[in-house]
C-alpha cells in the first residue's frame, strides 16, 4: 500500500520529535551529572596494611596482608567542582560522632569534604588494648596514606588539596604523615598531604634535623597550657633544636593556657587524672630518619635506648583529660583559618 504525501510527512515530523526529545534527554542527563556532583555521605572501603613497629614501615619490609577500612566519605551542601578534603583521626578511644564527627561536619561546613575512619576496629581491637605497642602508630600512618591515596583518585576531589587532622593518638599520627621519611616509605610517588593539623599530640616521634626531614607541607599543633601528657616545653625544645640545626621544621603552634588534654571530647565534662594511660611525657622525643632513630636529650640527637626509654614511661603513666567548649570552638576554628591558607 502506498502511503499518500500527507502520512509521509507525519512520519517525518513524529522521527524528528522522537530523535529530539531523545537528544534532549541525553543531554539534559549528560548536563546535570557535570553540573551537579553527588553530594552528601558515603560508607566506602579502602585498602591498607599493619606493620609491627616503625622499623618494619621504615626498611619498607613486606607485612602480612591487606586490612580493609571501613570508612565515611561525606561532601559539603555547596556543589563545586574540585573539593578541598581533609581526612580526620581519631583518638584512642576510636572514632566517635561527638569528636570527630563533630569536627568533619564544622569543617564541612566550612566547603571541606570529609573522610572519617577508626584503625583499631579495621583491625577488630581497640587504642586501649594496643596503645604503647610497637605497632600502634604505624597502623595510623599507614591508613592515613591509604585514606590519601583513595581521595587522590576520587575524581571530585582536588588531589592538591587534602589536608589530615588528627586528636591525641590521632595528632601523632598527622604529625608523622609530615615526615619525609615515613612518607617515601609508604607513598614514594610525588603525593603528600597538602597541611597537617594536631590537636593535643601525645608528643612521642620527631624527625632528625635536615633540609628534608619534613614533606614541606605546614604543620600546625595545637596545645594544651595544662597538658600534663605533653608539657609545651617538649614541643618548644624540639624546635628550637630544629633551628640550631639550621632546618626549622615547618610547625606552627598555638597555646590554649587553660586546656586540658582532649578539650574537645564532650563527654569528659570535668577535668579528671587517669593513671591507667599510657604517656611519654617524661621521655625524651624519639627521632626519626632515613637511618636508625635517636633520642633528643637536653637539645642533642643520642643513640636510642630501649631500657632507658622503657624506665621512662613507667616513671610517669597516666595523664589529666578534660572537655572545654570554648577552646574546642576557638581550635575548630584556628583550623579551618590554617586549612584555608594552606589550601587557597
């Protein structure tokens, strides 16, 4: 059958209306996936390792197998392109809502994407059981270059721009992720963490002196005046005798003169001793390098000793904590300022 003029040109106008509204749809998909990047929060996994102490991480010696992190990726409410992101770590106790996921949603809403993650439970144990261990923050450098590598690789996400923040245990962590030495071993491509921020570090490694002890990234501490796990002091000596030795390291501190130790956990709601913890505050700082580590005693690098170290922390076990709003207020927002300078 023949059809006429007239049905050949509705089959006409019904191809053309049907391939525009496809072409419409693809585009209008296409459009809204570039303009508007997934937001809000995400439980993810990434992969990392367990070494047994320092020197195992530092020789680069194989470990026993993979440890899969169970973490939390969340974006802040503005749609940008190219995020700023910041990893946090947690204290002893391990991840909580009411520290650290109280601080990742400040700092989120301050245009920072977040990673939040807990180390101990990735590996079914937790800070109390491990804590003065060999291995205990290690585990933690270990995961946070992980953590780096996989924000590195989200697309979304400005890989020049990923900050680490850390609280007590995980302040000692943040810290060493700034040492070049720890950072080579562990990632020897050109990535490192854009700034580091500790909040009240315990205080136990430094590097060794040199023009390349630190990655070059800033480093900003800040510190408790009534902190009887790190006293300001131990802080202070170990940079000045960065800067006899003509390579300051990159650290900026800031003082809180009335804060205890983990001002920022809420439910220490009054300042309280506990003796069961572990602290170093009576042991010189352990130096690290490229080459065996040394203790820093009365502003020189000494040969380490395992049975003078130990003595020490026996000396003095147990420390003072206590929950100060204000100066978690004043903290959170000292970090965002630093973030954001070292992170235009």
């Amino acid at each position: 059958m023949t059809r006429s003029f007239e049905d050949n040109r509705l089959v006409a106008l019904i191809a053309v209306w049907i391939f525009s509204l496809v072409m419409a749809f693809a585009y209008g998909t296409a459009a809204g996936h570039c303009q508007t990047p997934q937001t809000g929060t995400t439980s993810i996994t990434f992969q990392s390792v367990t070494y047994s102490d320092m020197r195992q991480l530092l020789a680069q010696e194989a470990t026993t197998g993979p440890v899969t992190i169970k973490a939390t990726l969340a974006f802040p409410e503005e749609v940008k392109d190219g995020y700023p992101a910041v990893i946090v770590v947690h204290t002893l106790a391990g991840y909580r809502d009411a520290n650290e996921g109280y601080v990742a949603v400040e700092l989120r809403k301050a245009g920072f994407v977040t990673l939040t993650y807990d180390s101990f439970a990735a590996r079914g144990t937790t800070g109390t059981v491990l804590q003065g261990s060999p291995g205990y923050l290690p585990i933690g450098v270990a995961d946070a270059y992980a953590a780096l590598r996989f924000l590195s690789a989200e697309g979304r996400i400005d890989p020049k721009h990923i900050a680490i923040i850390g609280f007590s245990y995980g302040a000692e962590v943040a810290h060493l992720a700034a040492i070049e030495a720890l950072r080579s071993a562990l990632n020897p491509g050109p990535d490192r963490f854009a700034a580091h921020v500790a909040f009240y570090p315990g205080g136990t490694f430094g590097a060794i002196a040199g023009p390349t002890a630190y990655t070059g990234s800033p480093v900003l501490m800040l510190l408790g005046g009534k902190d009887d796990n790190l006293p300001v002091t131990k802080i202070e000596s170990y940079l000045a005798y960065s800067r006899v030795a003509g390579a300051s390291a990159p650290i900026q501190t800031v003082i809180y003169p009335g804060a205890y130790h983990a001002w920022t956990v809420p439910d220490l709601t009054r300042a309280r001793f506990y003796p069961d913890l572990v602290s170093t505050k009576k042991c010189p700082l352990i130096l690290l390098g490229p080459k065996r580590p040394v203790l820093l005693i009365d502003g020189e690098p000494k040969p380490f000793d395992p049975v003078a170290f130990g003595a020490c922390l026996a000396e003095a076990p147990g420390y003072t904590m206590g929950f100060d709003a204000a100066v978690r207020a004043q903290s959170i927002a000292a970090t965002i300022s630093f973030l954001e300078r070292s992170m235009p």
